[in-house]
C-alpha cells in the first residue's frame, strides 16, 4: 500500500493546485456544472456535519477557501420545518456562492410521520437524494415514498455504537430486496471502526452505494476518533481505484469532525490530500 508520504512527494501539485493553497489557486464550478476541477469525474463535495458550530456565512466561507462547491445540508443550517422565506434565504445564500446543495441529512425517522416530513423537506429544498437513518420498521414505507416522489435515499452507517446500521453490510442485507433507489451512505471512518474495509464494501455493495463521508481514522477500533484524512490508516488510494471500477457518479464528500478551536487547516488538509490521491491515481 503506498503510504501517505509516498503520495505527499508524487502528487505535490495535486496538494497545491487542488486545496492545500487558498481557492484563488484554482478557478470555481464552470458555467457547464464542473465541480472538481481535476478530479476526474469523482465529485467532492462537503458533508453538512462537518460545520455543526458554524453558520452558513460561515460554511460558505470555508468551502470557498477550499474550492468545494458540493454539500449535503444539514437540519441545523435549514430545520426541516422551515418556511418558503427561510429556504429562499439559506439555498440562495449557497447558490450565490456557487455552492450546489445536492442532498439533505442525516435525517433519522422512527415514524411514517418522520418519513413525511423527510420527503417533504428534501421536495422543498429540492434534492433529490436524503442522507437517511430510518428505523428497520419504516423501511417498507420508506421504500414505498422512493417510487412516488422520484427521489433516492442512502441510509449512513454510523459504526459500532449504531445499533440498528453499524456497517454497510447492515445496511446492504436490509434493503436488498426493497426498492433500487434505496441505498448506502457508506462513512468510510465509521466501516473501519466496525471492522469493515471500506475499498472491499465499495465492491460488494457497489450498485448501491450512492453517496461517500470522506474521513480517515488511526486504528480499526471501535473506540479510535477521527483523523485528518491521510493521516489515519485508510487505503485511499485503494478507495478511488475501487470508486473507478464501479463507474461511482455520486459524492465524495469531506466529513470533518475532529473537535478542533479551527478546523480550516484539517479541511484543507483533508481535502487537498483526497484531490492528491484521485490526481496521483490516475
């Protein structure tokens, strides 16, 4: 396995010329939609969580720093009861900024009544993926939603103290028999902390994996806390080799969530390192 510092020395423009270095270092999204310039059609984008202790000036300002212009929304920034003037504010401050909200979540739902509200919110916001955690009873009816509201749903494994979806393949042998537009959010972080690898489930559950949480971690247990990712012990470049294979079209997207004073130079890091990786990959 090539190692961090290997990747670091072959990929040194990479790091600079694709995050490491302020976003004036690379122009923003065309006019045609491109969102990673470089990156070879694995698009990177931003999991919401990652700003949970900033506002959406704020998260706006760190993704343009970044040149990441892909993000899944989360209910703190836009709750899920929020009004028409609400939505207009918040989705046009985004998109001001050249920032696409393609998804909306984690959403968790024990109730069809939860459900409704999911599906009524990512209708108004206008996505057409949630990031989801619905209970094992709701997902006939989850699946049942999916067929008429032409929408998808990646149910997030959270590691081993998810008791209901601790890995991916907790999620895979639930929803193998229920609708195709029901899918993984697979957080590559949180598989190896479940004892998963998360390059082998890209294989195994590859037709529905639909959406990534970028993130790295020190040791494959359950107790390790994240890591900056290229610092950790995931095979990366394993990871976007494996993503190529399948033909992945859905979103890498950066899920820092280490309890830092600044989290800017850990996201630059993390993602000026991934853009390395999937430049040096070839």
């Amino acid at each position: 396995m090539t190692s961090r510092r290997e990747f670091l020395k072959s990929s040194t423009a990479g790091l600079s010329a694709y995050g490491i270095l302020p976003a004036i270092a690379c122009p923003g999204p065309s006019a045609g939609g491109q969102q990673n310039p470089g990156s070879d059609k694995l698009r990177i984008g931003m999991a919401g969580y990652t700003f949970h202790n900033y506002t959406v000036d704020q998260t706006i300002d760190i993704m343009q720093q970044v040149n990441v212009h892909s993000l899944s929304i989360k209910d703190f920034h836009l709750p899920l009861d929020s009004s028409p003037e609400k939505i207009a504010e918040v989705l046009g401050k985004f998109r001001s900024a050249g920032i696409v909200v393609y998804a909306a979540g984690v959403i968790y739902m024990k109730t069809p009544a939860e459900a409704d509200l999911a599906f009524d919110y990512a209708r108004r916001i206008g996505v057409d993926m949630i990031i989801g955690s619905p209970s094992y009873e709701l997902l006939p009816y989850v699946a049942s939603k999916l067929k008429s509201h032409e929408m998808r749903m990646a149910i997030h494994n959270h590691g081993p103290e998810d008791k209901s979806y601790p890995g991916p393949g907790d999620i895979y042998k639930r929803i193998i028999d229920l609708d195709p537009r029901l899918g993984i959010c697979l957080d590559i972080g949180h598989a190896v902390r479940a004892g998963v690898d998360p390059v082998k489930a890209v294989s195994d559950y590859s037709a529905r994996i639909f959406d990534l949480h970028i993130k790295d971690v020190y040791e494959a247990s359950p107790e390790d806390k994240p890591a900056i990712v290229g610092r950790g012990i995931i095979d990366f470049p394993g990871l976007v080799t494996a993503l190529r294979k399948i033909g992945f079209s859905g979103s890498c997207s950066i899920e820092f969530e280490l309890p830092v004073k600044d989290p800017m130079p850990g996201i630059a890091e993390s993602v000026g390192f991934f853009r390395g990786v999937v430049k040096a990959v070839g």
